[in-house]
C-alpha cells in the first residue's frame, strides 16, 4: 500500500503563517515562498514522504543525522545540495499536529553553520579587522612612549609588545591571514551569513569550503609547531605532555615566514609535525 503523499493540514496552515511572518520580516512574499517550499516537497517526494508523519517532534538532537546529510550531499551541484538541504530541514519540522516553525529555523540556522564549515572568508575578515585594530593600538603607545609622557601601565604594555614571543605572535597573525586569502582563497571576499544557502559566492561555495578547510588544517599544524617547539610564556606542558614537547631542540620551520611554511608542506617538515601532532592527540592524558 502505498503511503499518502500530503502534508497534514496542521502543518499546511502553519507552514503558511510562517511564510506570511517571514514576509513581514523579509519582504519576500509569502505565496512565492510556499510555492517554493511545495515544489521541493513535490521533487523530492520520495524522501520527504518516506516515512509516516510523527505525533510528535522527534528530532531532538542539534544537528542532521547521518542519513539527513546523506540526502543532502547525494549530489554535488551548489544549487541541489541547497535544495535538499531545505526538505530536510523542512521534513524535520512536521508531525500530525504542526509545523515547527521554530525548529526549522533552529535547523536552517545551525545546520547550514555548519554547512560552511572549512570556509575562511569569515575568520579572514575577522583577522583583518583584528590586525588593523592590534596595529593602531601599538602604534597609539608607541607614539605615547615616545613623547616621555606615557604612564607606568604604557611603558608596561610597550615592553610587553616588545617581547620576543608576543612580535612572534603578531607576525603570525600576517601569515595566518596570508594563509587563508592564498590557499583559502578568502582574498577580497566578505560574508556575514555564516550559512551555505545563503553563500553570496553560491556555486563556488564548496570550493572555498574545500580550500580554506586545507588552509585550516595547515595552519592547526603552525600553531601545534609554535607551541611544541617554540614555546609560550603563558602556559607550561604537565608531565604527561614533556615527551611532546622539544623546547630545547632546534627548530626548522619559520612560523613568521609564509613562504617557509609553504615550502615545509612539500619537503617533509610538514608531515613530521603531522606525525607528531597525531602522537600528541593519541597519547596526552585527558
């Protein structure tokens, strides 16, 4: 016997209030919406009314499960994944008795998070901002030093900046960023959705994930390196960790030079730090 293919009227009538409050919010009419949402509940009939409606939510969890993201990413095309994506955060939200409004954004909003997750355009502006505001700010106390007017708590932090360490770490911050433009391909672009279906750069969205989630990964070894071999002021490995770490030993890698770092991805230094990163992660006492 075969299942019925329809929404039950509960959720049709709240499905609608939705997309009228979401045309108050947006502007986006709300016919156009639920004529959207019917045709992908149509396309896609055979997932959406795979199995029969709840009585109540059941997905209590925060995230898809494996066989929702397996729906989801059966395809590779940008606009299909979207799709998808949409039914099966909509199919979420049904039961007998309601649509779940608050849910489908809930899911629409976390899920499509992390549906962005790899992508650098987002941590790339944040770090632009960062490095503009850490470098007027030195600039601002170094002028103060230089005048003889600065007070105790200046001089402090002028000296402060000054350490070896800490112009390491602001130097790091260039590269990081140089990182995630150049490998992450985050150069030039801004976005402020945080959410794969609403990607202004759309197709090229599983690229940039795919990019920055290389430039991520090669930068998570750098700062496994700066720590392990360079050292931190502010924290001291516990006994169970010293045989991980080799502050005594030479190092061999530049994290103030991208370039060096570059070049430690194709020589082999980058696939000792790997090894030693994943022996780090196997063997520390939790």
């Amino acid at each position: 016997m075969q299942r019925p293919r329809k929404l039950p009227k509960a959720a049709v009538r709240q499905l609608i209030d939705y997309c009228l409050k979401k045309e108050r919010q947006t502007g986006v009419s709300a016919a156009k919406q639920m004529k959207e949402y019917l045709l992908l509940m149509k396309k896609y009939v055979e997932y959406f009314f795979s199995e029969d409606w709840p009585e109540k939510i059941v997905n209590t969890g925060l995230y898809m499960g494996d066989d929702e993201w397996d729906f989801v990413f059966s395809t590779n095309g940008y606009w299909e994944t979207r799709e998808r994506f949409i039914v099966a955060c909509l199919r979420r939200n049904v039961t007998l008795n309601e649509f779940y409004a608050d849910g489908f954004d809930f899911d629409f909003r976390v899920n499509g998070y992390l549906f962005c997750l790899g992508c650098v355009v987002n941590d790339s502006t944040k770090l632009r901002d960062k490095i503009l505001i850490l470098d007027l700010y030195r600039r601002e106390n170094e002028a103060k030093v230089q005048s003889g007017e600065a007070s105790e708590s200046e001089l402090e932090t002028w000296a402060h900046n000054r350490k070896p360490e800490n112009v390491r770490r602001d130097k790091m911050l260039d590269v990081e960023l140089r990182l995630y433009e150049e490998i992450g391909r985050a150069e030039g672009k801004i976005c402020a959705d945080n959410n794969r279906c609403w990607c202004p750069y759309k197709a090229k969205s599983t690229k940039l994930a795919d990019c920055g989630g290389t430039a991520k990964k090669i930068w998570e070894l750098v700062e496994f390196y700066d720590e392990h071999w360079n050292g931190s002021l502010y924290s001291t490995p516990s006994a169970g960790e010293r045989q991980f770490y080799h502050l005594d030993e030479l190092g061999f890698m530049d994290v103030t030079d991208y370039d060096d770092i570059i070049k430690a991805c194709s020589d082999g230094r980058m696939i000792k730090i790997k090894k030693e990163y994943d022996d780090y992660q196997e063997g520390i006492p939790y």
